[in-house]
C-alpha cells in the first residue's frame, strides 16, 4: 500500500485523478446533507394528513383539538347558565329594592327627583319606616345585616359646608367650604311611633349649607333559585346607599339607589335529600378535571412545538450561514414561529385558571363570577378561532386568514392616523356639546356617541335633542356633525373597506397567478420528494425526534 501511493505521489495525473474523487465525494456528500436538511424542512411545514403519509404520525393534536373545542364548549354553556341566574338575582333584587325604599319610583331614574322641602323629609321618613318594616313588605328573603349577634343599623348621614351665609337677593355670600358629615344611627330592632319622623331626632337639614343625604342600608338575601339546577345556592350581601344629591344646589335634588353586591359562601347550609345534588356536582368536578388535563396535554404538546420551532429556526440560519453564506432575513425566521400554537397555548392557559376557578366556585370556596367567565368566555373565543388553523389547509377555506394576515399591517398604520382624528373629535365634543347634550356627558359616553355615528345610528336624534339650546351651540354642533360624518362615514370608512378590498383582490391574483415565495419556501421547494416517497422515514432518527412533536401537535 505505500509502494502503490509513492507511486500516485509520484504521477501527476494518478494524483489528479484522487483529488477529483475526493472533491466528487465531498459534493456528493454535501448534497446529500442539502437534500436531507431540506426534507426536514419540507416535514416541519406540512400538514397534518401528509405528516400522516411521511411518517405515519397520527393526528394527535388535531383530535385533541377537535375534543376540546366540544368539552369546553359544553363547559362554557353550563357555567354560563349559573352566571345568568346570579346576574338576574342580582338585577331583580336591585329593582326590588329601588321599589321597596325609593317613594313613588317607576322605572326612571334619570327623571326622579323633589323640589320642595317637604318632600325631602317625607322621602327619608318614608326610607326609614320601610326599612324598618322590610321583614313584614318584601315578598323575597330578604333580611337585615348581622354581625356577631348584633343588627347593622341604618345610617343616615348629611354632608354640608361647615359655614355659609348665602343671599341671593343681594348678591352676596359668605361660606366655607369645608365639608362636615354629621350621621344618625337607625337600629332595626327598635321601631319608631307611628307619627315620629327625622326631626324629631334631631336631624335637621340646612338646605343651603346641604350638599347630599345618604342612607346606608345593609340588607342580606340567599339565592335559591340554583338548589333547582343541582346547585348550592349563595349569600348575597346588598350594601345599599340611597343618595340626595343637592351639590347643584339647583331647585331640583335628584334621588339615586347605588347599589354594591358581595357574593359570600353561606356559612351552613343543608338541602334535604341532596344526593342528587352531591352526584351532580361530582360530575360537574370530574368533567372540569377531564378539561383540565386535557388543556394540559395540550399545552405542553404546542409548548414544545414551538420550542423545536424556534430549534428548527437556528439550525436553519447556522445552515445558511455556512452553505451559502447568507443571513437568514426576519420575514423568513418568523415563519418557524407558529401563532396558531401560541393561541392555542394562550388559550390553554385562560382555560385551566378558568376551569380551577370554577371547580372553586362549585365547592364554596370562591364566588369570583365575572373573573371566572372572563376567562372561560375569552378561552372559548380563541378555542373556536383556532379551528380557522384547519380550515386553512384547505385553499378555499383559506381566503379570509391570508387576506387578514397581508392587511393587518396597513390596517394598523391607517387605524393609527384615523384614531388621532377620532379623539380630537372626542375631546372636542365633550368640552363643548357636553353640558348640553346627555350623549356627550363623559368622555366614554362621548367615545360611544361617535362610533355610533359612523355605523349611521343616532343620527337624527343627536340633532334633536340640541334645538332648544343657544344658538351659537346649536350651529357649533351642526357643523361638528356635519364634518365628522363626512369625514369618517364617507372617507375613512370607505378607505378603510378600500384597504380590505385591495388586498383581498391581491390575494385571489396571487392564487390564480402564484403566490410570491420566500427565499426560505423557494429552498424547500427544491425538495421534490413526496410525503408517501418513504425517504422521510429513512431519514436519521435525530430528524425524526425533532419532528414528533410537530406531528402530534398539527
């Protein structure tokens, strides 16, 4: 052997000849490596049903998927019902409480007020005696607040000005304006003479020192309305304040119920023959499990998919950087990220902390409804717009994603500029129109006004209701009319449809035409091997570690 390579060594074209075996063997090998690295490209890309044909990978996530949506679904329904009936008792023992306390109430707040003295004082006599007698008027369960085996009184409060002097007919006055609260405790348990009223306790009210009354009720009631639906009912707390408010000093106090809701767990509780009861809420716990889990299975399965994404993504830039000495451009690193996944696991997340705060609320240890449905509420929104993923493998169900996907970002720059005019509208129209228009009372309500508008609602009355106004604000607010509808209703709306049409005409050319590749697409589109060639099961078991969990979790 070292007579025969001394031999090479010493003819030129015998060592011309091995050089060009070598170099032939060294691309060869290269290419091989080219061509198995874009294999696993073209692997990490495909869709469920050809990771199926290449590497017999079964759908796992996908029926994990298609199961979640029914199971979540079903949970978000039931939860939902239980939610409904809390608001509505809350809702109707609000309104019952207005009726019980609130002197000649029907339904309008807005317009409930007394002008005279006399009124005032028959208002609170007429608080008090109803409040005293609640346990004999209401038709609910309704009771007084106790504490430790003693009844939380009523409090009848006044806020006033320490000190005022005021004479209109001269044009004078002479106050200070520190405000002073004097309170008169009511115990429920002690009722008054029939003819006895506020004054003759010795609250008095200086009207023109006063600025508001308020009386503070505390009432309890117990929703039993669940105990139907195999559900332990709750104990509700309604702190109560009815408001006199003569801040304005007007001629007109206007009357308003406030009303704070606290949701406890019932201190003892005892259903006669709650077998049913207790099955039905073992079923309740074991199927928020069963959703629990399976949350969790998928969210680490989409978890490590994007783990071995962002994996895939910096052997794909190391690969460039050696091969082609290239670097890999942002557009192109961003397609190893899925957010399909990170929504998924978005939701997964919202999803168990709803579930096991929901199991919580089951069992009595919490009463957080509205935080609870938030999070069940938002994760059944994403669970549902997850499903879009699917579809999109499919090229006629497709449309809608890639039209959003290409207009979001010219959406956001249009929006960006449209929204600076939008609140220089708002903050306009609340300084000037606001004392004079109820639909531009507040920022918000002013925010709302306007939306509606450019959706063509609200239009006439918004007119309407400025024509007994002066004239200079009368013409100030049809020209601010005139002008924001003109402007968004026929500008930035129709620009705003014009920017969707665009690129959804752009996207239906593409798909007739070809749609522009990558330079990452364009590589593997070099890969010509089909996913049912089997060279994706030949391929080294490195590769196909990498792989599994995109095969499970597509």
């Amino acid at each position: 052997m070292a007579e025969q390579d001394l031999l090479i060594t010493r003819d030129p074209e015998a060592r011309l000849k091995r050089d060009h075996q070598r170099t032939a063997d060294a691309v060869d090998v290269d290419r091989k490596v080219v061509d198995r690295f874009r294999r696993k490209l073209k692997y990490f890309f495909m869709n469920p049903c050809e990771k199926f044909h290449a590497r017999s990978r079964k759908p796992w996530k996908l029926m994990l998927q298609l199961l979640k949506i029914v199971i979540i679904t079903v949970q978000l329904v039931s939860f939902g019902l239980s939610n409904e009936m809390m608001v509505t008792f809350k809702e109707e023992n609000i309104k019952s409480l207005k009726h019980l306390f609130l002197k000649g109430y029907e339904d309008q707040d807005k317009n409930y007020a007394v002008h005279t003295r006399t009124e005032v004082y028959d208002h609170i006599n007429y608080i008090i005696n109803r409040y005293l007698n609640l346990p004999n008027l209401t038709v609910g369960n309704h009771a007084y607040e106790r504490n430790d085996g003693v009844y939380t009184p009523l409090s009848l409060c006044q806020e006033f000005y320490r000190h005022g002097s005021i004479s209109p007919d001269n044009e004078t006055f002479d106050i200070d304006p520190f405000i002073e609260t004097e309170c008169l405790p009511i115990d429920p348990m002690r009722p008054l003479k029939d003819d006895a009223s506020v004054q003759d306790m010795n609250f008095t009210l200086d009207f023109q020192r006063l600025l508001s009354v308020k009386v503070y009720l505390n009432i309890k009631a117990i929703n039993l309305q669940s105990v139907r639906h195999n559900e332990l009912p709750d104990c509700y707390d309604f702190r109560t304040m009815i408001l006199f408010d003569n801040t304005a000093h007007s001629g007109m106090i206007k009357i308003s119920l406030e009303n704070r809701v606290q949701i406890n767990v019932c201190k003892e509780w005892n259903v006669s023959g709650s077998s049913d009861t207790d099955y039905h809420l073992i079923q309740i716990l074991m199927f928020d499990s069963v959703i629990i889990l399976a949350c969790l299975v998928s969210l680490v399965l989409c978890t490590r998919s994007v783990l071995s994404g962002l994996q895939l993504q910096s052997e794909y830039t190391m690969f460039f950087q050696t091969h082609y000495r290239k670097t890999v451009h942002m557009s192109d690193r961003l397609e190893f990220v899925n957010g399909w996944y990170i929504l998924i696991i978005i939701s997964d997340t919202l999803t168990i902390a709803g579930s096991i705060m929901k199991i919580c609320i089951q069992i009595k240890e919490l009463t957080n409804y509205d935080v609870c449905s938030i999070l069940l509420g938002t994760s059944t929104m994403f669970v549902w717009i997850g499903v879009l993923r699917y579809l999109g493998f499919f090229q006629k169900y497709n449309i809608l994603i890639l039209t959003l996907r290409a207009a979001i970002p010219n959406v956001i720059r249009f929006s960006t500029c449209a929204v600076m005019i939008y609140l220089g509208y708002c903050f306009c129209g609340w300084i000037v129109l606001g004392p004079h228009h109820e639909n531009f009372r507040t920022f918000n309500m002013v925010a709302a006004c306007l939306f509606s508008l450019i959706n063509g609602d609200e239009i006439y009355s918004t007119f309407t209701k400025l024509r007994e106004r002066s004239y200079l604000v009368w013409l100030f607010s049809r020209l601010y009319v005139y002008t924001f509808i003109s402007l968004f209703t026929y500008m930035v709306l129709s620009l705003f449809i014009a920017l969707i049409t665009d690129t959804y005409e752009t996207i239906k050319q593409h798909q007739q035409e070809g749609i522009p590749v990558s330079e990452l697409q364009a590589f593997i589109t070099e890969c010509k091997d089909l996913p049912a060639s089997g060279k994706y099961k030949m391929d080294p078991e490195t590769d196909s570690c990498l792989f599994l969990t995109c095969a499970c979790c597509s």
